[in-house]
C-alpha cells in the first residue's frame, strides 16, 4: 500500500460549502453554521476524489514528526495568528463590500511572536521566501514537543526520547477487526503526521482513561481505512453517517493520488459529533509492546511502565483500559 499524505495545511470540503445564520453545533458561541451543498468541490474533482483511499477523520489534535536535536522528535501543532491590531484589519477587510483585492499582510510586524524553534507547516504557501497565512490569517506550523514542557505535557506522554518510541493505535496486521497498541520507533515515523487522542484532547469524545490515570495515543493519519464507502453524492454518504456501523465516526479524509487530502465531517451534513458510540469503541483492542530488544527501565508512573503491566492483554473496546492507580 502506498503510504498517504500528511495533514500540513487545512483541507477542504469535499462538497462546496454555504454559511447559515443559525447557531453552531460545532463550535460554542458561533452563531452560524457551515453546511454542505450538494455540489462537489472543485478541488475535489481536480485530484480525482474517485480514485482516492478513504481513511476515517480522526477528533483530536495534529502532531508531526521530524527530525530536531539530530534525532525524531515529536512536534505539535502551533499556528502563528496575527497581532490584534492585525486581526482588527483583517475583519475589517473580510466584512467589507469591496474586498476584490487581496489583504495585505506584512509577515514580520502583524503576527505574534512563535517559540524559536518553531517550523512552518511544509505545504504552505510562500511568497518571497516567507510563509503566507492561509485564508483565516492563519500560518499553520509546528513547535518541538520537549520533554518537561508543561503546556505540552498530553504530547510528551505518548514519547519516550531516550528509546526513541512512540505509543501508537492502529489496526493489528494480521486482523482489520483488531486494534492494536504498540510502542513504535520514532524513526519508523518521520515526516508522517498524527492525530493525538485521549482523556486531554477535545474533550474525549472516544472515552480514553480518567481523570486519576489519563490516557493517551497517537494515530497516523491515514491509518483507518474506511470499507464499503457509498457513491459521493450528499444523500448517500448522510445516510451511511446515520444508519451504519461504520458511519460512526467524526468524518472522512479522502487521500488523493497528487497528496492532496479532502475532508467531510458529519458536522458539514448536519449531524452531531461527539456520539455515544463510536465505530472506534465497537472494536476489541490488544496491547503489543514488544520492548525485548530495548533495555528499558521506564518512570514508574509513565505510560510506557503502564502498558508494560498488561502486555498482551486483550480488551473489548478501548475504553474498556484501565490501569491500576
């Protein structure tokens, strides 16, 4: 199989979109709504979405890893926004009438300071040699996750610098049915991204861990292959969110042929996201950490000792893992 794109730029709808003035289920405090329109985007048809592999919209928060301090590290999500005199032109500019022309932005002076070791994201635009903010004024990139950096402390716990591993969930090789959580070489992942999930991120809308022992694991983008999709048309990918097993996810991202990558959310159709049950929860999980060939000696309280205890157990769903306190 060839291996798919990473998220380093927001992906576009796979259906043009229209703004209604009623209050979001998504967002809190949003007074409209973005819905799907019955026609397919441009872009979509552009990268030939018939051909792309469908993958299930992991909810959580991207991480990418790449090389920093001569070894992979794990980095996490950080878009540079602008400054709020910035941003007040930049409304200004959005409700105007006569917005024909571009904003203007001036990269040095209208955004806010980044960390020193900050990366734009790869797939950006550039003009001149510096990064161009993206439609929202945004300049998506990526900042180091270190090891005692408190704000980042969720990513941190899923990597263990010294051995160079990472705790990742995916499909067990041999089983499509079977879940699998593993410790996994940083190596083995450079210049992939991530998706971290867990009792921290956006809420747990998958029910991982407690507040006592939190739970957290990355997911490579792509990793969940979505089976038995219907035709691209509105009514009946609606109905597949609402009436199957399968459909039982935050969205789909489509990865096409030429790295490009087109998202649905159940939102755009005007569903509701969390849900009780998620397709993710309906599968038995085995955990695999396989660390012979390392001389470990990990912190007692540390994810990695904790998966240790129940190697090669066996659970029914993934929030079903618990570890003793």
């Amino acid at each position: 199989m060839r291996r798919l794109g990473s998220v380093q730029r927001k992906m576009p709808c796979v259906f043009v979109t229209e703004v209604k003035e009623e209050p979001s289920t998504k967002r809190e405090h949003q007074p409209f709504k973005v819905l799907a329109t019955e026609t397919l985007n441009h872009k979509a048809l552009d990268a030939d979405i018939h051909s792309a592999i469908p993958t299930e919209k992991v909810d959580g928060t991207c991480c990418y890893v790449t090389t920093y301090k001569g070894q992979p590290y794990l980095w996490a999500r950080l878009d540079r926004k602008p400054n709020k005199q910035a941003e007040k032109r930049f409304k200004k500019f959005l409700h105007s009438k006569e917005n024909s022309e571009e904003f203007l932005w001036n990269v040095e002076e209208d955004f806010k300071p980044v960390p020193e070791h900050w990366l734009p994201a790869k797939e950006i635009e550039q003009l001149n040699g510096k990064p161009v903010p993206d439609e929202n004024g945004h300049i998506p990139g990526w900042v180091p996750v270190e090891k005692n950096n408190k704000q980042y402390c969720w990513h941190s716990s899923v990597v263990n610098y010294e051995f160079e591993i990472a705790l990742v969930l995916k499909h067990h090789p041999d089983d499509p049915e079977l879940l699998e959580i593993s410790a996994v070489a940083l190596s083995d992942l450079l210049e992939q991204t991530l998706e971290l999930i867990g009792t921290n991120i956006n809420g747990n809308p998958y029910g991982l861990g407690s507040k006592k022992r939190p739970l957290h694991l990355l997911i490579p983008h792509g990793a969940f292959q979505v089976r038995n999709l219907p035709t691209l048309n509105h009514n009946d990918l609606l109905s597949w969110f609402e009436g199957c097993r399968e459909g039982k996810i935050e969205g789909i991202v489509w990865h096409c042929n030429d790295g490009c990558l087109i998202k649905v959310h159940r939102h755009h159709l005007g569903l509701h996201w969390p849900i009780p049950d998620t397709y993710m929860n309906s599968k038995p999980v085995i955990i695999n950490m396989d660390l012979n060939k390392y001389d470990c000696a990990f912190d007692s309280n540390c994810l990695f000792n904790y998966f240790l205890k129940i190697d090669n157990q066996k659970f029914g769903r993934l929030k079903d893992i618990m570890f003793d306190v």
